[in-house]
C-alpha cells in the first residue's frame, strides 16, 4: 500500500525529522538488542524481502528497517535532509553518481568483483541490472502488430492516433529521477527520441512518477501502451498476466544498474557494507535473480545480446545534472509531449 508514513517514521526514529515521502516501511524485527539497518530504497518490498531476510538469517540480532520512496526523494533525503539511514538504493544512476561525486557517500571497500561500468571509486556498487521496456496491453492492439523498434512505434502512434489518445503512460521526468535518466540517456543514443515525443505528445499521454501505477493502468485498460517500464517489475506482471506483452526494442534496448551506496551520515557504516557485501556474493546474486526478481550483474549477458545497451556508472551521468542542461532538456521534453 502506498502511503505517506512520515509519522511513523518520526515515530520509530528521532533522526528521520526530515518530511520525504513514504510508499512504504517494513520493520523486520531482529532478536536481542542488536543494531538496526535502515535501508532507503526506491525497490518495492517485496522485490527485496528475500534478500533482507536471508541477510538477516545469517545475522539475527539485526533489526532491519526497509523504507519506500521515490529516486528523487532518495538524493534529496541523503543531500539536503541529513537523513542518517545506512544505505541508499536507487534505479536513478546519475543521482547516485552525483551523491558520490559530491562526497555523500563513504568507501567501502568489497571483495566482489564487478565490472569497472558496475561500479564506480569503491562507493557505488551496482548489484542488479534490467532492461528498460515497453509494456503493452494485446487486447488494446488486437489486430495491430506487436512494435519491434522505436520506428515501429511512430509509426503505430502516428497510424492510430484516436486509438492511443489518453492512453500511454510514461514517466514524468519532473517527478521521476530514474524517469529522467531514461529519457536522457535514450536522447543521447537515438535520433528518433524527440519524434517520438513528439508523436506520444500528440497522443495526450498520462504521466506517472514511477512504474507500478503505470503497470496498475494498464492491467485495468486504462493504458494501452506503457513506455520506459522497469523490466522487472514489468516481467514480474508479464509472469501472471498473459494480456502483457513485454518488448525489449530491437534497435537498442537501455539497461539500468540498481546501486547501493553508504550515505556519509549512515549510523552504522559497518554493517551497510556487510550487506552490500552480502549483496555481492553468490548467495545474494542468487537470490537476487530467481526470489527477488532482479537479475544480478552479468557482463556476458550483455556480450550475448548486443541490443543491450548499459549505462555506465561514470561521472558522464552528470552531464545533464548540470541546472542550465537539465532546464533546457526539460523545456525541450515538455514542448513535445505536454502538447496544447
């Protein structure tokens, strides 16, 4: 359920004064008077519950506290609220990287080894990759065929305007940190990113702040299409729907890294990175792909499927960080899809 729980978060610590907005807040109790590890995540709980209870298996005097928020609220908590939670889980990259680079995050440093484009100066880890897809509904396309590329799309929109009007659901790069590194990133390897803005603009598409709304709407029919959808949650809903069909575009297919990292103000920095550790093993890629429905880090995958395109943690992330880039794109974003 998501709701705004502030309160009770004042409520369980002193620390979180600050007002981010709370989707949701699991407590797993730990045995005795151990230490308590508050994870600020943007994966839904039940994504990351077999992790947190096999970790806690092996570690049982530990309390864990799992919040729910939004990636943006995520880098502003961290950045600007003094949130003390002990790490940081994101979809939004480039954020990550900003708050390493701007000295918010400490250095730990694992035995894991990890790609040099999965990891970045031994304070961002990125423990799981996923395709970045779209999500359609077969009975709204009955009929139509199945888009393969980008200029399948166009073309699809352009061709059936009155059947795809209010009906596509993306997200909006304004609310959705992640959203926004989607788009950025997708501009900066396709020519055809504006036209099709342009041509989704024209559609009145719906704009979400993060996937699980998007993936709601169309299950209900609301939605005929959803675009730049998380792969897992979308595989997760392709799984016990066969209305889903999930698309990864042959003509590139952006594929994301879900970063941990150890906030500077963390109370418990140790034990932040016995989990990112933990994250890291066998046991946790493991997990991680067949439970929790987030498959691990896995360089051949990505040799093997040559549509796969990963972004790389790097500090190129920051480029559209930067206030005057990032306003320009936004006006440019909003002129083609926030159409009169």
């Amino acid at each position: 359920m998501r709701r705004i729980l502030c309160a009770l978060a004042v409520i369980l610590s002193p620390l979180c004064a600050a007002a981010f907005p709370v989707e949701e807040e699991h407590v797993f109790p730990g045995t005795g008077a151990g230490s308590e590890l508050w994870i600020l995540s943007t994966t839904d709980t039940e994504y990351f519950a077999p992790l947190l209870t096999a970790f806690q298996a092996r570690h049982s005097s530990v309390t864990i506290r799992y919040t729910v928020t939004g990636s943006a609220s995520v880098y502003t908590a961290v950045a600007d609220e003094g949130v003390a939670c002990d790490l940081a889980i994101s979809s939004a990259m480039d954020l990550q990287m900003k708050l390493a680079n701007d000295g918010f995050a400490l250095p730990h440093a694992s035995a894991a080894q990890l790609p040099d484009w999965a990891q970045w100066q031994d304070r961002i880890f990125g423990f799981a990759q996923e395709p970045v897809v779209l999500v359609a509904s077969r009975k709204a396309l009955e009929g139509l065929a199945l888009p393969r590329t980008r200029r399948d799309l166009i073309d699809l929109l352009r061709d059936h305007p009155g059947r795809f009007e209010g009906r596509i659901g993306t997200y909006d790069p304004l609310q959705s940190g992640a959203g926004y590194l989607f788009a950025t990133q997708e501009a900066r390897q396709s020519d055809s990113f504006w036209r099709l803005a342009e041509v989704m603009g024209a559609n009145r598409p719906r704009l979400y702040a993060s996937t699980k709304p998007m993936l709601d709407d169309l299950e209900t029919g609301t939605l005929a299409l959803a675009y730049n959808v998380l792969g897992s949650y979308a595989a997760t809903r392709a799984a016990h729907d066969p209305d889903v069909a999930l698309i990864e575009f042959e003509d590139f297919t952006l594929t994301l890294l879900r970063t941990a990292l150890i906030p500077k103000d963390a109370r418990n920095p140790e034990l932040a990175g016995m989990f990112i550790d933990f994250l890291l093993s066998p046991e946790g890629r493991r997990l991680s792909g067949q439970q929790g429905g987030l498959p691990p880090v896995n360089e051949a995958a990505l040799v093997q499927t040559p549509r796969l395109r990963p972004i790389r943690l790097d500090p190129g992330l920051l480029v559209y960080l930067d206030r005057v880039k990032r306003r320009a794109f936004l006006e440019e974003w909003a002129a083609a899809v926030k159409q009169p």
